[in-house]
C-alpha cells in the first residue's frame, strides 16, 4: 500500500494542471481508448513526470483505461489490507467489480462512525460536523500527508496561483496549528508553505470570527493577495466592512469554500461575490469557489482565479484522478450528463481509505466533464408527527450535537 | 419548483363576516382582490392570503364571537351534527378527492384512501359519542352546571382554540379540530403544509352544514415559523385562548415561548411507537409489523420503528426475512410515497453506514429491495435511531425485562407499544412500560388506528382542552 501511496504522490506530484489528451500511450495506463471529451481552457501539458521517467503522467489517468487500471490496484491493495472494505464489498450485491464503477461506494456518513484505514494513519481529518443524524463527527484517517499535499497542491497551484508571481496569503480559515485536524485549514497551511507566498495573514480565530482589522492591515500592504475563506467567512467580512469598503491590490484573487448552511441568512453565489466585488475590490473572475469534504482528499474548483468565467458559465472540475458521477436518488443507478442525482466521487487520492465515495450532494455531470453541483441532499418534506433522528438523538442523548457539515 | 401546471390548493376557509386584507368579506371575494403566497406541498402548489394584521384581528374577533351560539347548542346535538358532518364529508371522498389529498400530502393515493378509511372512523356520530361519554359520563356538563355531590360542575370552552397542525398526516388536524369543537371552543387551525387539502375540505364541509359552525371555523395554512409570519403568529398567539401544537421540538419551543403565560398550550411533540413481539406465540406478527410500520409512511406519531423480538438472533434473522417479505407485500398494495431526494439520500446514507458496521462487527445485517421503499435492520439496540421511509429495526432480546431495559432511553419520546404473543394478563409488564413512558399499549394489529377515545400522548384530548367550574349555591350546607 506503501508504495501506491508514494508512487500516486509522485504522479499527482508531476501534474501541472493539463487535462487534455496524451500525445503518447501512457506507460503503465495502456489506454484502450480515448475518454470523454473536457470542456474550457486548458493549456500544454507534458508526458512524463520529470525526472520520473517510469511514472504515469497525471494527464493519462483521463483516459478511462488508465484510470481504471489504477483504481483496480489500488481496489485490490485495499482489499487485501482492509478486511472491513473487504467485508463490506463481499456484501454489497453485484459481485467482484471489473471496472472501478462496480466498485460499490462507501456512504460519506461511514466516515462517522468506523476508522477506514488499513494501519496506522500520520493524522486524523475530522469533519465539524454532518446533519443527518448519527450525531458524531467524519473522521478520514490520512495514511499519507504527502499525497493529500500532492493531490491538493497542484490543483490549488493551478486554479489560485497561476500566472500570479509572489503572492501574500490572507487566510480567514484558520490555520493548521488553530485546527489541526481539519483537512481545510491542512490545505491552506499547504498554500502558506509555497515557495511563492511572500507571507501569510491568518485572520479568522475559531472563537473571535473574523479580523477585520488585520484584513484592512493586510490590503493596505499593497502587494496582490490570495485570500482564503469559507463563504461563512466572507459573509462575515462583506457585513463587517459595511460602508467602508476595503480595497485589495490589483491582482488580488479569492478561494471561497463551502456553504452557509444553519449559520447565517443563506446568500446566493452571485450575491455574495458580488457584495465581495464592491466591499473589497476583488473581481468576480478573481473569485473561484472550492468543492472539496474532509472524506475526499481532492478538491473541485470551477474556475481559475483571474480568469473565471461568469458564475452560470462555471462548472466545477477534478483533476484527473477522479471520476464524478450522478447517481438517481431512489435506485443509485448512474445518470447521463445534465441529469441531476446524489454525486459519488471515485479519487484515486483516497488510495489510503477509500476511494469511492457516495455524498450526500446533489448535481449532474455536463458532457464536458466537469460538475455542476446543486446543494446538499436534504430532505424538504414534512415528516408529520413521527420523530426524526435528529430529534431522537437529541432526546436520548443530550450533549451530543448534531452537527453541520463543513471540514 | 412549482409551474402553471402544478395543481393548486387554496389553503384558506374562512367563516363567513371575516375580512380578508381589505375590509371585505373573504368568502365573497374575487379571487383577484386578495393577495396570495404560494408554497409547494408534495406535487402540488399551495395559495393562501399573505399576513395581514386586520385579517388576524377580524378572524379572531369573528370566532369569539361564535362562541355564544356554539355554546347554546346541547353537546348531544353537537355529536350528532359534527358526526353527520364526518359521515357525509367521508362519503364524499372521491378518487378525485383523495388524488388531492395524496398529491397535497406526498403519500400514494391507496394510502391516502387507507389512511382517509381509518381516520374517518373517529368522526362518526358513534365516535364522537364514545369520545365524550368516555371523559364526560354525563355530557350535559359541557353545556352547564351539573349536580355533584354537593356542588355543581361545568366544563367550559376556551374562547378560541388556534391549531398548529402536524405537516403530512391527513386526519391529525382534522381530528383535533373536532375535539375543540365538541367542547364548543371556536378553532383557528393552520394546517402543515401536506394537510391542507383534506382539512380544508372539511371545513368547507363544515361551513355548508351548520351557521353556528360555519360561525366557529377558520382554516388559514401558512408557513410556520417563516420570517415574514412572525408578527402574524405573535398577533394570533397573543389573542387566542388556547393553542395546540403538533410538531417537532423547535416548533413546539418556539411557540411556548411565544404564547402568554395566560394561554395554554398542548403539546403534541414526535413520537416513535415500537413493538414486541413473541414470534412463537404470535404467528401473525410479521404481517401486522409490516402494516404498523407501513401505514402513515411510518411518519405518523403511532408508527413503529423499533421492534424487540424475543428470540435469539437465528430466529430474529428468520423472522427479518418473514417481516421483508410482507414489507414488500403490503408496498404492494400500499405503494409508499414519493420520498424527496434529500429522504432518499438518507437511507442510502443510512444503510452504506450499517453495512460498513455490519463489516466492522458482524453485528448488523440489512435486508432491503434496491429502491429506497423499505428496509429491515436486524441489529442490536445501541445502532437504533428512527429512519423514516418505513425503516424497520428488529432487535432479538432475551426477555421481557431486556425489553425494559432497551426502552429506558426512550422513555422521553415514547407513545405507542404494540404487542404480539405478550399474554394479555402480563400487567406487571404494562405497568413497566407505563412507567417508561409508553401512553398506548395495544395489540400489535391495532397500533395504526388509535379508538376515538385514546389517551392521546398520555392525555384525555376533551379534558385538557376544558377548563373546570365548580358552583357551590349559596344555601348549601
């Protein structure tokens, strides 16, 4: 397992943001075929892993064979080292997979309430929290911190770095050392440690929210910053400047991550970046929102910072050691692009846990490849006069929080 | 998302005098001149007037004043005309009707039609009779004071009785508008969301047979709780003379903490049902646990979720498959309802949790179709939490007092007990289960219908709705 580990952090390691198609078959992937087409801009990419001569490309694993033939190694290496995957699969209906879409998914929810790691993990990911009942929070057991820093980081290099030279971090996430088992604060202690962040501003505390002042400090420097925030966040930083708008350098761009579920008045995308454009200067095209969870340890962005596209224009992309699929809500059964149903997500990043996912989003694939991600699954309908479980847990086990999602 | 196309429900039956938003009597009114909100419910679109101050005011005022004529009529004449009204209003359910009710509600219609047959037998002239005398031996104490025992009784009404109904189960807040109006206390009832076509229907029933009652009856639907409602409920909290409340915790904190110390207010929170069983006595059980757990789409407060097998997990495991197979029988012919995206998430949810335990420990074993119509749990307790989408937990126990001991944490939401094979002379255990909670123990084949007369939630619905006047006359000794 080990070594799929180090090897999947070598390829990840090596992507430098292309999803095009290889010019040549990859070495380890003999692709059968060609895959499914990708829509928007994507620029050169490379063959091989410099100075890794031996490794697959990162940009192979879009070919559907490629991609497969990793999945199944590592399905395999997961089998032999999980015996409670393994159990679960054996009891799953459908028999041994072929292909890495027979592999059945494990619930988001699972992540709550039974370790999925086949050793001892470096960290732990907890989640804050997951409504839905069970009452307690996700834990993703990392067996491999470099492949999570691999697999984020030349996704995030990519989609909040480009183009833009040394670079000031302004992070209303809070750091590493605040919260050290989230996986979101992990990924922008990452986006601090670059070579090319010139500093970094952590500006939200987990109890005094966040730091207006130090955020007026930091704009005022005069250098283009990278903000990072949960739309929580940024909620927050819009109402707090109020009348006094701050105004970031030219340059400057945003990571905005995660909804507004259950903590402040719920404000629409288009809203908020537009609140954010006027109070703090920073162009909508600037701003790219972050799909990611704590049980997945890739991460969806729909747009590059500095050149996104309008908000309906934007879908939502992996890099290309994930497949994303709708699945229809009553029987799980996967749906063609444009139809929306529960998303399953199948990150080969995940190669330490699990790598098929199912959540409890809701969204539809588009026939580009990319991902269009329409809320949270939850049900709107009145129950009557039969308790929830919700409500059970509340009354049976008092103190024990039903929490929200968020990482 | 609600089109043009999406039938429509009007959410409203005033009585008649009651002013809609700008002064003119509502019944009469245009559709045109009143303003409307809308709101989707099930498959259908909801309507109803937007807040307005004078409407609250004219509604209320309007009610009270129908009290005088409501409490002029001798209770025995009141059960006659309400259970003529229930009989008829029965009768004239049609296909039609009840596609309404099922498309407004979520459930299919042959639930609905089972749900419609079951409920309505509490709303017979029989039934209401049986409610009364079964609180009121002597009846003619709701209508004035009653020689007893050295002091004259009477039972009076509140002036206005506002109704906060439960959201999907068509037949709660019909029934609990019927209670009100037995006592002669004038109703002002806000429908949930899924049962506004069969209550409004009924009071338009009701509105056709009587003055005195049409005088008596306002259904207004609303959304609950929304922002734009507040000063709306507040207004009427504050008039009322009573309130009943179904619903979750929040709901029913949020109105206790709204309505005056003065007021009243009866709770009826969630509640789970559960049953125990003892399959080699009770042959049957398997059918009538798949029917208790069925009906209502398991959304009903009656409903079971939690089902103690005395037996060990080979004979549980057996019985599981018996209970799947019945499950999927009386889905059959009581197709469940349509479950929203969100619902269906959570049992996929739920079950992927289960079988990664049941890999973990060997413990938990599901048995369920593809689709999200049914499930059976077979685990032990500690895994159990209510589902919904007719979710089926079957814990084997050793014996009756393991039964107890499982319940303990329950207690605070516990209503139902149903049993099969439990020899109906086993006090000792009802008291057991009376302690813990449990206000209904009933054969397991009568959990879905409780009898007009049920203490429900652990109380006599007339005698909490009544206030007490005792007369001592002046010569008494």
């Amino acid at each position: 397992m080990r070594a799929i580990l180090e090897e999947l952090a070598a390829i990840f390691g090596g992507w430098d943001g292309d999803v095009r198609e290889p010019s040549k078959t990859p070495t380890r992937g003999r692709s059968q075929g060609p895959r499914a087409s990708r829509d928007g801009d994507e620029d050169a990419g490379t063959d091989g892993v410099a100075g890794e001569p031996d490794l697959v490309p990162a940009t192979a694993l879009a070919h559907d064979s490629a991609f497969n033939h990793f999945a199944m190694r590592i399905h395999a290496a997961q089998r032999a080292t999980n015996p409670v995957l393994r159990r679960f699969w054996d009891a799953s209906p459908g028999g041994p997979a072929a292909f890495w879409h027979g592999i059945p998914p494990v619930p988001a929810a699972a992540f709550r309430d039974t370790p999925i790691v086949p050793g001892t993990p470096e960290l732990v990911f907890r989640t804050s929290g997951t409504t839905g009942g069970g009452g307690s929070r996700g834990e993703h057991h990392v067996l491999s911190l470099a492949l999570y820093r691999a697999a984020a980081r030349a996704n995030y290099r990519r989609h909040l770095m480009r183009g833009a030279g040394r670079l000031r971090v302004l992070s209303l996430i809070p750091g590493p050392r605040a919260v050290p088992d989230s996986s979101l604060s992990t990924m922008a202690g990452f986006i601090a440690a670059e070579r090319d962040v010139a500093g970094t501003v952590w500006a939200f505390d987990p109890e005094g929210g966040v730091d207006v002042g130090a955020v007026r400090e930091a704009a005022a420097a005069g250098e283009p910053m990278l903000l990072l925030t949960t739309a929580f966040a940024l909620v927050h930083l819009v109402d707090a400047v109020g009348r006094e708008p701050v105004r970031f350098p030219q340059g400057s761009r945003m990571m905005e991550t995660g909804g507004f579920k259950g903590r402040v008045a719920e404000v629409d995308r288009a809203t908020l970046y537009g609140r954010a454009e006027r109070a703090l200067g920073i162009p909508a095209s600037s701003i790219v929102n972050e799909y990611g969870m704590t049980e997945l340890l890739s991460q969806a962005y729909d747009g590059v910072a500095g050149t996104a596209p309008p908000l309906p224009a934007r879908v939502h992309r992996f890099p290309p050691w994930v497949r994303t699929r709708a699945l229809d809500p009553a029987t799980l059964a996967p749906l063609p692009p444009g139809e929306p149903g529960l998303l399953a997500h199948f990150d080969l990043a995940n190669a330490g846990s699990v790598c098929h996912i199912l959540t409890e989003d809701l969204g539809h694939t588009t026939d580009g490849g990319g991902l269009r991600l329409l809320g949270r699954a939850t049900g709107a309908t009145p129950r009557g006069c039969s308790l929830a479980a919700e409500s059970f847990l509340r009354a049976t086990m008092a103190g024990r929080q039903p929490p929200e999602r968020t990482r | 998302m609600t089109t043009s196309r999406t039938p429509r429900i009007d959410a409203w039956a005033f009585p008649p005098g009651a002013s809609a938003p700008t002064g003119q009597p509502a019944m009469s009114r245009e559709e045109s001149q009143l303003r409307f909100e809308h709101h989707a419910a099930g498959t259908v679109a909801i309507r109803y007037p937007k807040s307005d101050h004078h409407l609250a005011h004219s509604l209320i005022s309007t009610l009270r004043s129908a009290r005088t004529a409501l409490a002029a009529l001798a209770t025995t004449d009141l059960i006659t005309l309400l259970g003529s009204v229930g009989e008829r209003f029965t009768r004239s359910l049609d296909d039609a009707a009840v596609a309404e009710i099922a498309a407004n509600s979520g459930l299919s219609p042959a639930m609905t039609r089972e749900i419609l047959t079951g409920m309505a037998a509490s709303w017979t002239t029989d039934a209401l009779d049986r409610l009364v005398r079964a609180e009121f031996p002597d009846p003619r104490v709701l209508d004035g004071f009653v020689a007893e025992a050295g002091r004259a009784v009477h039972a009076t009404a509140p002036g206005v009785t506002l109704h906060f109904g439960a959201g999907s189960v068509p037949g709660v807040t019909v029934t609990s508008m019927l209670r009100a109006l037995l006592v002669k206390s004038p109703v002002l009832v806000k429908p949930g969301a899924g049962d506004v076509a069969l209550t409004t229907r009924f009071a338009r029933e009701l509105h056709r047979s009587d003055p005195r009652l049409a005088a008596a009856v306002a259904v207004h639907y609303w959304p609950g709780g929304a922002p734009a409602w507040r000063t709306w409920e507040r207004e009427l909290l504050t008039r009322a003379d009573h309130v009943v409340v179904y619903g979750g915790n929040d709901t029913i904190e949020s109105v206790r903490a709204r309505a005056p110390a003065s007021t009243r207010v009866i709770e009826h929170p969630h509640r789970i049902g559960v049953a125990i069983v003892d399959p080699g006595a009770a042959p049957g059980a398997a059918a009538e646990a798949a029917r208790a757990v069925s009906l209502f789409d398991q959304k009903g407060c009656v409903s079971t979720h939690l089902i103690l097998l005395l037996g060990d997990r080979t004979t549980a495991r057996r019985w599981c498959e018996r209970l799947a197979d019945h499950l999927a029988r009386t889905g059959a012919t009581l197709p469940a309802g349509a479950l929203s995206p969100g619902e269906m998430s959570a049992l996929h949810q739920l079950r992927g949790r289960l079988a990664m335990r049941g890999a973990a420990s060997d413990s938990i074993e599901i048995l369920s179709p593809e689709k999200t119509d049914w499930t059976v749990v077979l685990a032990p307790a500690e895994h159990f939490e209510p589902a919904g989408g007719r979710t089926a937990w079957v814990v084997p126990v050793s014996d009756r007092d393991a039964c107890l001991e499982i319940l303990v944490p329950l207690s605070s939401v516990l209503q139902t007990a149903g049993l099969a094979g439990i020899r109906k002379d086993d006090a000792r255990f009802a008291e057991m289960l009376a302690t813990l909670g449990a206000s209904r123990i009933v054969p397991l084949n009568e959990i879905p219908f409780p009898e007009p007369e049920w203490l429900h939630d652990g109380n006599r619905p007339l005698g909490e709705l009544v206030r007490w006047c005792e007369f001592h006359s002046p010569g008494r000794a």
